[in-house]
C-alpha cells in the first residue's frame, strides 16, 4: 500500500505524487510531510482546487490542495467511532466512498463500518447523519429508519438530489434535500432497489473539470478509457513503478 495521492495527466500517463509520504499515518502538512492511512475514497471540488479523501484507517476525511499538496484534516477524530459532531469531535468507522454536492458546499460520506452515510459541511466541519440506523441491513426507510449493509461508495447526481450508494447489498437510492433541511423537516428516503449487484472492492477516483487529469488512491493504476464527455470506464492496471 503507498498511502499517497498521485496525479495522473490522462493525455500522458505521466504519474505524479501531489501528498503523502508512502507511509501509513496520519499527518497533516504538505507534500511528502503529510501522511494518509489507506485512503480509499477521493473526490474534487467543482472549481477543480481541491481533494477531498475518505482517509479509511485514519477514521478521517482530509482536505488536499491541488496546487500546493497541503492537507489538513476536515472531520474525524482518528479514533473509530459513531459521532455526529463538528471537526475532530465527529467519529467515522472506516469510511470510503465520498462525493461532493455540485455548489461544493458539503461531501457525503459512505460510512462503511458504521453502515451509514454521512454529510459533512465543509467550512465547518460539521458531521450529521443523512441515513442509516448504525446496524447491517437493507430496509428501505426514512433516515435511520433505513439500513445499509457496509456502504463503500456513493455519487452523487449532478442536481445533488439523488444519492447512489454502493454496498454490499448492491446499488441504492437515497434522495437528498438541497439545501439542507431544517430540522423539522425530513425529506430523506431510500426508495425500493432496483437491481442488486455485487459490487466487489471499490476504488476511489476523480477528474478535473475539464476532463485531462484523473487522480487516484490506493496503490494500483488504472486504466480510464474515455467513452464519452462525462463518463469513464475504469479498469486495473496493476501497481504503479
């Protein structure tokens, strides 16, 4: 495992590393001084100048700057836990798939050991339940009245309405209120699946706006083939050298 961030320029191949030391850890700072611990989730903001990652077994979701490599922590107290909170007062258990709302306002947050999503604020921090009870399971329902069964990855609809959630169970809908609700008011609901399928091992990946450059995590390439303006396919190439 290389527990970095690399940059990939798709019209090259070339492979640059943007932070991380290649050491497990959990290390603010910039560039190689930083340190992740398995990061397993990514996802750009809509201007293209930061990284957000589901820093796995750092409990953590970490903030890096596309220009400069700083990364600094934007919730999670390290420690694996289920709180809701602000900053390093939240808890995540493992989490992995992330994904940004289209105003870059708030990410969302498969939380895969806690068998919850989570939305986080991102000038503050701030950690809240979206849906999930906290227990395995695939009831479709209102908030945590639902269940999921170890979510690795969620995308987001590019209204930032509509949640899809991948996990073991297969894929799942969640529908989002934009902007956030008050608290009287609860909107989210996990309609009947469709189709089930076994989603495998995840990986996180994001592109920039303009679609020539593809980041990674985790310690394989992959091979992004282009086959259309807002779709990748996405196949493993074994480790990068």
């Amino acid at each position: 495992m290389v527990h970095k961030i690399r940059r990939v320029e798709v019209a090259t191949g070339e492979v640059t590393s943007i932070a991380g030391s290649g050491g497990g850890g959990d290390v603010d700072g910039v560039g190689d001084a930083a340190q992740f611990y398995n990061p397993a989730g990514l996802a750009i903001s809509p201007d293209g100048g930061a990284l957000f990652v589901a820093d796995q077994c750092s409990h953590k979701i970490r903030r890096v700057e596309v220009a400069t490599g700083a990364v600094t922590t934007v919730a999670g107290s390290g420690e694996n836990g289920d709180a809701d909170g602000v900053g390093d007062a939240a808890q995540f258990c493992g989490p992995t798939g992330i994904a940004v709302i289209p105003d870059g306002g708030a990410l969302f947050v498969a939380d895969l050991d806690n068998h919850k999503i989570r939305r986080v604020e991102v000038a503050t921090g701030a950690v809240t339940t979206l849906a999930g009870s906290g227990t395995e399971g695939s009831a479709d329902g209102v908030g945590d009245a639902a269940g999921f069964a170890s979510p690795e990855e969620v995308a987001i609809s590019s209204d930032g309405s509509t949640l899809s959630v991948g996990s073991e169970g297969g894929l799942r809908q969640v529908c989002v209120a934009a902007p956030p609700p008050p608290p009287s008011f609860a909107p989210i609901v996990v309609p009947p699946s469709t189709f089930s399928a076994d989603m495998g091992k995840m990986c996180g990946d994001a592109t920039l706006p303009e679609g020539k450059v593809t980041f990674l995590v985790g310690d394989h390439l992959e091979r992004y083939e282009h086959v259309s303006k807002n779709m990748l396919c996405v196949r493993s190439n074994g480790q990068d050298q």
